[in-house]
C-alpha cells in the first residue's frame, strides 16, 4: 500500500493525466559486484525512478524497450502502479548495460554498452501526459531533453539530470535546458565538471546563476545538498548496512523525491526537504538488492518505518 | 567571549582543576596548497584540540615543545585561555611536520616529519590535572595514551583518537586502550583499517563490540557519524566557502566536541549529539585560514551564528 493510492481514495482520479512523468532509459544490466553477479536484471533510469515516483503519485513513463524485452517486467511496472502507455516497444533489442563494481560498491567501470532499441529513441508524450504538472527528464540527451519540454508548456515543475558525456558534447544545449528546468539534480563530479569549480558551495553559486530555483548535489553515501536562494538543506543518506549493488540509487532518489513533491500538493522550501528525505529513504532500499524490481517488493510501511528512523538521525 | 568564561562566572572557578584535559603534539607545519603556501605555521592536534575546547570549558593542555618554539604561540594559547601547565619546553626542535595537498583539498602527501622533541614525549599530568572529568587523547601510541589513562583514574569521560600507524602496528595495546575509553573518534579509512571492514554501519558494529559507549566515525567535508547503542546521529559538516587549509580540522572537531560536552554538564545521547555540531561547527572556521592560532580570532558570536545557521540546513 503506498501513500499516493490512499491519497487518490478521497481525492478521486482525475482522468488519466499522471501527476508525475519521467522520461528516461529502461535497461537489462548485467553487474558485478566483488560479492555477487547478475545477469539481465531490470535497470535504467526510468525504471528506477518510476517505480520509486509510483509510490507517491500517479506516474507517467516515458521510454522505449526492444521486442526481447520481458513481459514479467512491464507486468511488474504496471503492477506497482506506473502508467506505462508512454514506453515505447520497438523492433530490436533492448539497452543493455554492464558494469563491474570496486571493492568500495562506489566506483564502478563500465565493461559494455549496448544502446540498441535506444539510440533512436525519441521522447513522444502520449496527449494526457503533457498536461501533467510534475516532469523528472533523466539523462537522455539536452536536445531530446528539450523536445520533452516543447511538448509540455504548461508543466509545473521540472526536475531534470544530466550526466559528464553531455556536459563535454553538448553544453549549449544543457546549459539552455537547465535555465528551463526548476530543479537541476546532478552528483558532485557533475557540478565540478560543469562548472569548473571544486568547493561544491561555489559551484552551486554558479550553477544557480544558469536559472534553475533548487539545485540538487547528490553525493551517494554521503547524501545530498540542496542549495536554493533561501538557504541550504542538507540531506543525509540512510546508513545502509549492506550494499549488494549500488545501481539505480541516485535515480531512485531522484523518482522518490519527484513523486513525494508531487503528493504534497506545494513547491515549497519545506516541501523540497521533505521530498528529499523521501528521496534519500527509496534509495536506501535500491541499494540493499540487485534490479529496480526489488522496489516494488519493499512494503510501504518499511519506508515509512526507516523515513521516522532517519529523521531521528538528523536530530539534535 | 566564549560560552565557558560566562558560566564561570556564575559557577564560581573551582580551584586550578580543569573541567578538559587535551594531550597531543604540538608543531610547527608548513603546508602546501594548490593555492598557497606558508612554512611554520602553528600546528599539532594538541593546539587545534585546544584551541576549540577552550572556547567553551576550561582547558589543561598536555604536550611537548622545543627551545625554538616561538613565545608568541605560548602567548596566544595562553591568552585564549588555555592552562599550558602541561606543556613541557624540552632542549631541542619543535616537532615539524610539511605536506602538500592535492586539488581536491582533501588527499594530501605528507613531505617530511620530523619528531624532535616529540620523539621522546611521556605525557606527566600536572597533579591537578588528574582530577578533570574530560579527556580527550590525541593521537599519539597507544602505549602512551595508556600512560595518561593511568594517571587519571577517575576520569568520567575519555574520548580518544588513533591513526593508521598504530593500528598496523600496536593493534594489541591499542585494542587495550580502546576497551578503555568512552567515545572512540577516528576516520572512516581507519575504521575499515582497524576491522578488515568496508561498510561503516558493519565497523560501527564491531568497534562498539571492543567497549566504547560512543563511536564517531568522521568523514571530513562529509561530516561524522555517531554510532551508540542508543542508535545513530548524523552530524553534517558545515559546507564552507572556501577551504583555504584542512590541516587540524579533525582535532578541532574532536576538541569543540570534548569542550562543548563538558560544558553542557552531562554526558547523554543529546548532550552528545549536540557537542558533535559544536564540533562541526568550530571545525568549519580552522579549514578557512591556515594555522591553528586563526582559530583564536574567530569571534565567538560567529560561532553561535554558524551553529544556528547548520541547525536550519539540518531542518525538515
């Protein structure tokens, strides 16, 4: 049971319009960890964040798989309540992706990529979802992040993420689409390398100055900062006991705060923190167990239970 | 002004007994930066450890200078209130210590040590210091930091550092010492050292399984965390602006804790909890100018201010 399914109850559905759209990549990644390997398990980072978002709010998905791709999985995502007329299926294989991880479970190298059924994918909003308030664009492309945005002009809040190819291929276009994004999430390698900066104080000082309202610095096991006009908040990330695979946590984090913004009902200061705090508690589980799949299976009272358990964390 | 010398006044002073005893090295550093350089300037976790605990309790130091060591310093540590009856004047050189550190203002390469004095430091308690309730035992051999617990029976609280040296090469007494203290304060590199582990939750566990009734792991611009049987604290860094030298940031941190913790009266999970962000706090001053004697100019108002300003970006 999750918040957003009671929250409908009294509310009713409004039509098919998502409250949340994500627009990323679905994968088959194959990982290996100093403790453990994995073959073909569900990744991407449209899978991860919607499923995280799903709890929240109504959520949209937007992406694009091959003919090979399992139906136990799209069963999967629409069983945990994710809306998914936006995921394309198109002749071919899917993306697949595979990494090997360091002793750390932080640092991990890339052994293949295979974009296949991905590398002409091209965001296409089905009509309902581009009246949808919330938006999260995952780390396609500026110019295909772009398009998701021309095809939504009345969004409410967009949160978007980006990754070091595009800021070294294409910063013209990242640079316009973050003075059109409200919230711009990247991890701490990110900000430097787009800003030039190393003090992460200075390179929020400049990433601010390029439009976006809430900048997101997400640090991995060591958190998030959040910097905005009115201050900074800083998120710890939950002490999990056991990393068995790392994969999919900032976009988990990234859905979960996405979806929990959107359930709240208000762009606030406040509401921002509370949303990352959610962030940081979705992503702990992500964390815990190989594959987005596992999301789905954690119950709804146990994040509630460890959200209560991180916010005694944080008290003085 | 500083917190202590108000309660003083109304407390009364009792005697010549400090409330804190700190022992550590005290040193003449140069330091390298990709921005600066500057050649001996006052160093040592003694007097970073000092510096800090005595903006808040009255504060024993117990070290080793040489003949060269400038009066100017013994002035200093003087005028910021802390007893140097335990500071010893032996024939010979300060203990040097030069490093230069990378871009990333964090890893650093150590150029030369050179112990002097230091060598040959044994730790001797002036008598009154024997009957202070607070220690806190810098990083020097765990033989050694026996040696001052012997002295001091009947400590109520003892917070003690280490580092990778002893732990590869004393592990034995330094287990003995460990069994021995209250709060155990070291980095996370040192604790996945001292337990074969990599997972900061799993050393927690098997730290805390040697004795001590606190553990704080601390992580540098990450913050500490704070381990207990009581649960666990997060206690973020303060991010600073521009982070001009890190040298003595974590004996600062370990020496606010030790001094704001005597000066609350109690030694619980909230007292503790709260000394941490005294520490944070303090630490954030010493990474923005070079030697510890800046530590002695920051007003005491802009530490109250700071503290402030970390509990608002802590706040959901």
């Amino acid at each position: 049971m999750s918040r957003h399914r009671a929250c409908e109850k009294s509310k009713g559905r409004k039509g098919l319009v998502p409250r949340v759209v994500i627009v990323g990549s679905v994968a088959l990644d194959t990982i290996r960890t100093p403790f453990d390997r994995k073959k073909d398990v569900l990744g991407g980072s449209l899978t991860y964040a919607a499923l995280a978002s799903s709890r929240f709010a109504a959520t949209g998905a937007v992406g694009v798989v091959g003919t090979d791709f399992p139906a136990r999985w799209t069963g999967l995502l629409a069983k945990a309540g994710v809306d998914i007329r936006g995921l394309a299926r198109r002749q071919g294989r899917t993306f697949r992706w595979s990494g090997v991880y360091q002793k750390d479970m932080i640092n991990r190298r890339t052994l293949a990529t295979e974009l296949n059924v991905f590398a002409d994918f091209r965001p296409d909003l089905p009509a309902d979802y581009r009246r949808a308030p919330f938006f999260l664009i995952g780390n396609i492309s500026p110019a295909l992040q772009l398009r998701v945005l021309e095809q939504a002009p009345a969004a409410r809040f967009v949160a978007a993420d980006t990754m070091n190819l595009w800021i070294n291929t294409d910063r013209r276009r990242l640079v316009k689409l973050i003075s059109q994004t409200d919230t711009l999430m990247l991890n701490d390698e990110e900000a430097r390398l787009l800003t030039g900066r190393h003090n992460l104080a200075a390179c929020a000082e400049a990433l601010l100055a390029m439009g976006p309202s809430y900048l997101v610095i997400k640090k991995g096991e060591h958190g998030a900062m959040l910097f905005s006009r009115r201050g900074i908040f800083l998120a710890p990330a939950y002490p999990v006991g056991e990393v068995r695979d790392p994969t999919g946590a900032g976009d988990t984090f990234a859905g979960a705060f996405i979806g929990a913004l959107a359930a709240s009902g208000r762009v606030s200061d406040a509401a921002v923190r509370d949303a990352l705090i959610w962030g940081s508690v979705v992503a702990s589980f992500s964390v815990e167990n190989f594959g987005a799949d596992s999301l789905a299976r954690v119950r709804w009272e146990r994040i509630v239970s460890r959200r209560r358990e991180l916010l005694r964390m944080m008290k003085v």
